[in-house]
C-alpha cells in the first residue's frame, strides 16, 4: 500500500523530469531556408503593426531572391512582460523564431546567451546609422541587434506658467547653451515660489526602468559612469565623484522641494506643475488631449564642471536567432526593414524618432517643433544605456539608488551611500 | 455512519478522474519540475546550458537578505490582513443575506472591488494615498491630526497594502460566507424562532456553528493566499521603499522572470511552499479544521 | 395608518438602509470613477480628479461616445470580446463539472488514502500560479494542445480551493438523503447529479462566478499558449491600450468598463440563480 504510492510518485517525478529534461530539439523554428519566421512585441492593429505589415508586404514583393517573410503580433504588458515570457517559453522549447524583437537592455543578456547572432554584415550603410542605436546593439565588439527607431526624454514646460513667474524667454537653455544644474536649480526655485509646489515632475515615482533611462544622463553629463568601460567594475565608478556628484543634484532638488518623490499624475499635463521630465510620446498626448497647455522642451540640465549635454536613448531593435536555418533571409529581412524607406515608415507611422541621420532629415521636414527638438537633441547628446548581462539587476540597482538618494534624511551622506550601491552593483557584475 | 457501501467505495476514482487529471498535469507536475529545477543553475536564457549544482540554491536563500526581508513582511501582512478582511468580508455577508430593498445594489457594490481591474483602483488609490495632496491625508488633517507619508514611507507602505488589499479582497471572501449562509436551511431558524429565540441567540448559536465548515475554509484559504501577496505591492510599490513592501512570492518572480535566475526562483518556491504548508498545518490544527470530518 | 411599532421598524429599516448605502459606496466609487471617466475626455478625468466632479459625467453628452469610438477603431475589440467569453464559458463549465465531481468523491466515498489525497490537494493551494508558468507551458505543448481553445479551457478548470468547497457543501447535506435515493434503486452517478447538485447551487453560483472571472482576467497565459492574434482574449487589447505609448486614459476605462459589465452579469446571473434555489422559502429572518 505504502509501496504504491511511493511508486506513483516516483513515476509521476520520473516523467517530470523526463520532461523538463527532454527539451529535445525536435522542433525547426523556420519551415524552409526561403521562410523567414519573426516575432513582434505590438498588436497588428497598432500604427506600429500596420507600418509593419506595410513593411512586410513590400519585403514579399520586392526581394529578388523569393524569401517569403511572416510575421507573429504578440502585445506586450509594461516593459516587455508577456511577450519576454513567450520568448521565454520559446526558448525552453526551442522553438524561436528567425528574427524577434527585443529591447535595448537584453541585447548582452541574449547574446551572451547565444540566442542571437550578429547582424552586422547583413546591414548596409551602417554609417548612417546613429551611433547610440550602435552601441545599444553591440556586445563583445560585435552588432548583435539593430534599433528601428529612438527615443528621446527631455523638459517639458509650461510656457504660461514660465512668463508669469517672471522667467525670460531669453533665460532658457538651448541645445547650444544648455543649463547647468545650478540654473535648472535657480529657475525651479522660483518656479516653487510662485507656484508654491514641486517646479517639476522628475517621475521620481516610478521605480522601473525609467529610473536608470531618464537619470543615468545626469551621471553622465558629470563624467560619472555605472562601471568601467568593459563592464567588469563598479567600485571606484558608480561612486566616483563624479556620480556623486549627480546623485547629489537629484537628493537636493528633492531636499529642497523643486521636485517630489510622490508627483501628482498627470501634474504637468493639468497645470499643477511648470515642468516635466518626460519622453517623445508625451507629445502626442498633449496635442490631443491637453490643447490648452501651451508648451515646449528643454534641454537636459547639465553639470556645471563639465557643461556637457546627454540625453538617454534606446528602444527596441530586430535581431536573428541563432537557431535560425534561414540566416541569409533573416539578414535580408532585418536589412529591409532598418533601410531608409522602411524605418521612415515605421517610425513616422508610430510617431517615435528616427534611428538613422538620413531618416531623421526627412522626418524633420514633417513634424512639429517639440518632435524637432528631440531629434536634434538625440542626434546631438544621445547615450546609450550601458550593455551589461545582468543589465535587469543593475537597473533596479540603480532606481533603488536613486530612491535613497531622495529619502535625504535616512542617507544625508551621498558618497557613503553610493559606497554601499557600488558593491551591490558589483556582485552583478561578471 | 458510513454513507456509502466499501464495495461502492472504488467508484470514487471515477468522479476524481478528470481532476486529479487536471491538477496533475498542470500543477503537479509543474510543481515536481521546480524540484529539479531548484537543484541546477538554471538561466532562463540558457535552458540546455543548465547544471546540477546540488543544494547550492538552497544554501544561498538562507542567507539572502530580500528573502529574509520578504518573510517579514509577508508575515506582517497576513497578521494583519487575515482578521481584518475576513471580518469584514462576514460582516458584508450577513449584511446582504437580510432581505431589504436594494439588495443586488448592496450586492454588486461590495462585490465591485473583486471585478473591478486594477489598473482602475490603482489610479484612485494613488490618488487618496498621495502623502501631499491625497484626499487620506486631507482628512486627518480636517481632524487635527498630522499628514503621514503612507505609500512612500517604510514604515507605513506595507499598512496601506494591507487596507488595500482587504478592501478589495473582501468581497471575494463574501461570496464565499454567503454562500455558506444560503445553505443553512430556513426550517431550523424557523424552529428557533419558534421556541422564541432572539436574533442574537440565533446567530449565535446557528448561524455560527452552521458556518464552521465554511469559515474554516475560508480561514485556510485566504491564510495561504495571503501568504501569495504579489500584485498589490507589484502595482502599488514595486516593492519599495527599501524593499519594505517587497513580498517573497514577488521577489520569487522578479528572480525568475525579470533576472532569470529560474533555477534560484524554483529553490526559493520550494522552500517557502513548504514552509507555508507547515504553517497551514498549524493554523488548522490550532482553528479546528485539523481533525476533518473524517469519520462522519 | 401605521402603528407605533410599524413605524419604529420603519425608521430602523431607513436608518439601516442609508447607512449600509455609505458603507456601499467605499466599495463602489472605482466603479462609478472609471464608467463616468469612460465618458470624458482625458483632459478632464485628471481636472475632475480628487473632487465630487470625478463621479459626474461631463456634461456635453454628444462627448460621451468618444473614447468608445476611438476604442473600436483601434480595436477588433467585439471579436475579443467574444474570445474572452467562450474560453470563460468554457472554463466556467468545466469547472463546476470537474471540481463538483471530485467534492462528491471526497464528500460521499470511503475510499482509501482519500485524507492523504485532499490534504496534498490542500497542500496544492500553496504553489504561487505566477511561477510554474514555464513548466505548464511545456506540459502543454507536449500534449500537442498549443494555439488551441483547449490550452486556455483545460489548465483553468480543475482548483483544488473549488473542491474544497464542493466537498464542504455536500458534506452539509445528509447521509439520510442518499440512502433513501439508494433504497429507491438511484445509482451514484444519479444521486450526484439528480440530488447533490441541485442542493449545491449556492456552491455551483459561487465557484461559476468565481471561475468566469479567474478565466475573464488571465492575460499572460492565453498570450503564451495562442499564436493566432484572432484567438486572443479582450485582456490582451486591454493590456495593449494600457501599455502602449502614449496611454488614453478615458480609452483604457472605456476598454475596462466593457470588459467589466460582462463580469457584473454573470455574478448578477449567479446570484439570482442562488437565491432562486434556496431563498423560495426564504424569510429574511437568517
């Protein structure tokens, strides 16, 4: 009796492991070397899905070497959620796909992982290609994943709000004469007189990827960096002085209530707050629903020892599996759809900016002001987030450090603080 | 007191069939490949790369701070949460089991936090906790009493998830109580009222006893689901500040899926699966739901 | 003309009812916000935010339809819809048949290692869903069961908690019952469906609402498992309005409050279908 029992639970364990063990490798991912199979992160119905249906048609019917491209419509959740977990799954069972998608950050994890292949003798004209979008997509010296498209962050604000605090068309930063911390610091403390609240909403709330996406610049801007340059130190880096010193910049204007750790949403949007810290798709979300706010964007403020400009970047690119059997097509199709003609297409189509110089003169010449100002600035001071494999772990790292750094009475010593995070960041470090 | 003959007795498999089916495909197994799981490296970017490495996983959570971490917290909010929404949620249920005008109202509205997404609550809810201009804080300071920084406080975060996530629980546990209510038969309250039993007396000695069996589920239900706390911190905090919302079923996943540690997360399930089991164990010994009803 | 004490029950019945009518709109006001925001432009959902204005639809009612139509534009969202509905009707339906099945087991059979069996289902209830995803993923493929209905139906319809309830229901019901129906010559299999079931409606209505909305919400699992886009359920268009760049808010609550109604039905279905069954008698005494 006993025995038996033992007995159904030792076979149901056998054929579990059985299972998780014979992933075999039983399944193709392409059905042919002319088929080319890809994976997207967005609806079909989106404008992003129908540019790509566009794209692929006009791949079908124009490539001279008979490839035949299909693509897969996966929604994703939040920053990927859904459709990582499909990759995810696919991978268990090996049954990726030719070409997927995936975003900036796990370019060094899937390459280090050998899920994916470089692509960069299958891409022409890579000159023209913006060099953030290159760095994103290199891992090892080597072009594993090519963006189709950038995204940009800079200060919204309020141009009402502004005059009537007293504040001078000609006191505002250019993308030649940006402004220092302490200008930034100066303008929001009047702003928070005026107004008295928060100058701006730095999303100081949102603990995602956000964090290292739209603040790292400022540790840039300093000279600061997250580690050294071959990714294996973070000690002596993340807590130089010069990180330091950006870290120092966010815990003062919280400190001295420029800005706050608990925004009120949509606070810009509805004339709460003069300024925002916000990305491209901000636009359109005031040009629709918000009309009634007069606006423009700021340039990134800027150390005051090194006055120099850099804005974040990144977003998601195509790249090849390597368990593909239709590497030749998937190369021609990757090639396709980042060339000039399709990558306008695409990124007008979803109203994002462009990942290619050639792409971002013609894209210039159609859209609004605050859109042309985030082009330039891209082009101009865009940095890529850094390619690390356990980029997930160091992101957080730093959202978290970020958060410390606000709480100013619990962590009232920066360089002590940034001590501790550097350690943690290196135990994430190969 | 047996029902049915010993003979008849192997027919149970028949009706366990499709559910033991069911579960075993799609919970069991999947549980008993954690296990292997829990042994090895396994990267979910590199499944075919994975190592046996032992015990190793389990080794490392001992001494894993967040872990840790994430134990107390998750035991602060089931001690907290269980008397708190269960209470309520009984209370909702004898509330709507009276007849009264507008009774499906009464019905859908406390049952509306279960339907209702969380996207929805969310938004309001970040609103009402906003520690400068949150409506929670306009009224303590309309009853004199100073602004609290709730949501963004390390102390407090974890008390407003748990206000939170009784609020929008209860309901669940209501249908479940009313349930239990609509089968206690009306012919013995009938009887009672009879024998000129007040209300009260009623409850106290029909109602209560009649709802054992319903409340003791509910006690060991909720107890384990409150152990599986993952959405409200995931949507509310992600965790923070400094990890004080951070819950071990969370931090499983982020581990799993974010970091792709799959063979660490399976480790960390493991152990805290078996942990929760000894602590349910406990909870019904000490409730009463121990001893079954065995030989009834 | 009421009496003294007709009219005292009266001011009690008055108070109660006000008072339980504040107690339901803590519950209710996420409700009431996103069917009103639903109504609104963007713009004045976040104006109207944190006064009495947030629950009173705007006031120009040719407005109100916007969000619904921009929605429909961007979406196939009735073909979702009616995805959505047949997998919850799907699940639903298994269900209350497989889990009713196994309580009865548990509830009416002396068989042996029965404890054993429901406290390993007990035990069961432990494992957090969200974490053996990629396992159940590979069971299913190896059934050979991906990009079809039954990868959605079948991992969702047996629960241990249902059983659990189940069996507590039948428990309630007495032995003397059964053994007449046996006495009459009524086999097992006619018991439980002809007497067990009908008196376990109270359970059936509970663990049916509670299935369609498990099936209703699940997001992940059905992306996982279908590769046919015109197979997917309204949860993922509903994540996709809410995640794609830039979000519209009264979109995202007009997407919500359709995917909402269907759920407030069915519990309202469910709920008259137990009171049906057992309030007949009902005296509002209990």
């Amino acid at each position: 009796m006993k025995l038996s029992k033992f007995g159904i639970v030792a076979v149901l364990f056998a054929s579990a492991v059985g299972l998780s063990a014979c992933t075999a490798k039983n399944d193709a991912s392409g059905s042919g070397k002319d088929t080319v199979n890809m994976w997207v992160h967005y609806s079909k119905e989106d404008p992003e899905g129908k540019a790509m249906k566009q794209n692929i048609n006009a791949f079908n019917k124009e490539n001279k070497q008979g490839y035949t491209a299909k693509v897969q419509y996966i929604p994703r959740s939040g920053s990927g959620g859904g459709y990582e977990d499909k990759i995810n799954a696919a991978l268990n069972s090996n049954t990726l796909p030719d070409v997927l998608t995936l975003d900036g950050p796990n370019t060094a994890a899937y390459a280090n992982s050998k899920i994916i292949q470089p692509v960069g003798k299958y891409i022409k004209n890579k000159d023209d290609i913006l060099q953030s979008i290159r760095d994103q997509g290199t891992f090892n010296n080597k072009l594993y994943a090519i963006g189709y498209s950038e995204s940009g962050v800079g200060i919204y604000y309020n141009k009402k709000m502004f005059s009537a605090a007293g504040i001078q068309e000609s006191e505002l930063p250019t993308l030649e004469k940006p402004w220092t911390w302490d200008e930034f610091m100066d303008i929001s403390k009047r702003l928070k007189q005026k107004y008295n609240a928060p100058a701006i909403d730095m999303q100081l709330s949102d603990h995602s990827e956000m964090s290292i996406y739209s603040l790292a610049p400022f540790m840039w801007s300093a000279g600061g960096n997250v580690t050294n340059s071959k990714g294996t130190k973070a000690v002596g880096y993340f807590n130089s002085d010069e990180t330091n010193s950006a870290f120092q910049f966010i815990q003062n204007m919280v400190k001295n209530g420029y800005t706050t750790i608990s925004p009120k949403q949509k606070g810009f949007q509805t004339g709460k707050y003069a300024m925002m810290l916000s990305g491209s798709w901000t636009i359109q979300e005031l040009d629709n629903q918000y009309k009634d706010i007069d606006y423009g964007i700021l340039p990134y403020p800027v150390s005051p020892k090194t006055k120099k400009l850099v804005s974040p970047t990144g977003s998601w690119q195509y790249a090849m599996s390597s368990s593909t059997k239709a590497p030749k097509a998937a190369g021609a199709l990757i090639n396709f759809l980042v060339a000039k003609k399709q990558m306008y297409r695409t990124d007008m189509s979803n109203t994002v900016l462009p990942a290619r110089k050639s792409v971002s003169e013609l894209m210039k010449k159609k859209v609004n002001a605050p859109m042309q100002f985030l082009i330039d600035q891209n082009q101009k001071s865009g940095h890529a987030r850094p390619v690390l494999v356990n980029y997930p772990q160091v992101s957080r790292t730093f959202a978290e450090t970020v958060t410390k750094a606000t709480y100013y009475k619990e962590n009232p010593d920066i360089a002590k603080l940034m001590k501790k995070q550097a350690q943690d960041i290196q135990q994430y470090l190969k | 007191m047996k029902s049915i003959t010993s003979a008849k007795s192997n027919q149970a498999w028949i009706y366990l069939f499709p559910a033991l089916l069911l579960l075993t495909l799609f919970l069991f197994i999947p549980a008993l490949m954690s296990i292997y799981y829990s042994l090895t490296d396994y990267n979910m970017l590199a499944p075919q790369a994975r190592l046996f490495i032992g015990l190793k996983n389990y080794l490392t959570l001992f001494k894993d701070p967040i872990f840790l971490k994430s134990v107390r917290n998750v035991a602060q909010f089931v001690i907290f949460v269980m008397p708190l929404q269960v209470g309520v949620a009984l209370g909702l249920a004898l509330i709507v089991n009276k007849k009264r005008p507008g009774n499906t109202f009464f019905k859908i509205s406390f049952f509306a936090p279960v339907v209702v997404s969380l996207v929805v609550t969310s938004v309001l809810w970040l609103y009402i906790l906003n520690p400068e201009q949150g409506l929670l804080n306009g009224v303590l300071n309309q009853l004199g009493l100073p602004s609290q920084p709730l949501l963004t406080s390390p102390k407090q975060a974890m008390f407003a998830i748990i206000g939170l996530s009784a609020w929008q629980g209860a309901g669940y546990q209501m249908l479940i109580f009313l349930a239990g209510l609509q089968n206690i038969p009306n012919e013995i309250y009938e009887a009672a009222t009879l024998d000129g039993a007040g209300k009260w007396e009623k409850f106290r000695h029909i109602t209560l006893p009649m709802l054992k069996p319903t409340s003791l589920m509910i006690l060991t239900t909720t107890f384990i689901d409150a152990f599986k706390l993952i959405v409200q911190p995931m949507v509310m905090t992600q965790g923070g500040p400094m990890d004080s919302t951070i819950t071990p079923v969370y931090y499983i996943y982020r581990t799993g899926f974010t970091d792709r540690q799959l063979g660490y997360a399976s480790a960390m399930t493991i152990v805290y699966g078996v942990a929760i089991i000894l602590f349910t164990v406990i909870q019904r010994k000490v409730t009463g739901a121990g001893g079954d009803n065995d030989d009834r | 003309m009421m009496t003294g004490s007709q009219k005292a029950r009266f001011a009690k019945t008055l108070i109660s009812t006000i008072l339980i009518t504040l107690l339901a709109f803590l519950f209710l006001f996420p409700l009431i916000w996103m069917i009103v925001s639903s109504l609104k432009p963007e713009a004045q959902i976040y104006r109207d935010i944190g006064s009495f204005k947030s629950f009173l639809p705007s006031l120009d009612v040719g407005q109100w339809g916007n969000a619904y139509s921009s929605l429909l534009k961007r979406f196939n969202v009735f073909l979702y819809m009616l995805n959505s509905l047949l997998y919850g009707l799907g699940v639903t339906a298994g269900s209350i048949i497989v889990n009713s099945l196994a309580g009865y087991a548990f509830s009416k059979f002396r068989f042996r290692g029965r404890k054993l069996l429901f406290n390993i289902m007990i035990a069961l209830l432990v494992i957090p869903g969200e974490t053996i995803i990629i396992q159940k993923f590979q069971i299913t493929r190896s059934l050979g069961l991906l990009n079809t209905p039954f990868a959605v139906v079948f991992p969702a319809m047996a629960a241990p908690f249902y059983i659990y309830m189940f069996k507590n229901f039948f428990d309630a019901i007495s032995n003397d019952v059964i053994e007449s129906a046996e006495l009459e010559g009524a086999g097992m299999f006619r018991i439980y469906w002809r007497i067990m079931l009908p008196m376990a409606k109270p359970a059936i209505a509970t663990v049916g609402t509670l299935s369609f909305i498990g099936s209703w919400n699940d997001y992940i699992w059905p992306l996982m498992v279908l590769t046919d886009t015109d197979k997917f359920p309204l949860q993922v268009a509903i994540t996709n309005i809410n995640n794609t760049q830039p979000v519209y808010m009264n979109q995202v609550m007009a997407i919500l409050t359709l995917s909402t109604i269907p759920l407030i039905l069915i519990y309202v279905f469910f709920q008259k279908y137990l009171v049906q069954g057992i309030g007949a008698s009902g005296t509002g005494e209990k």
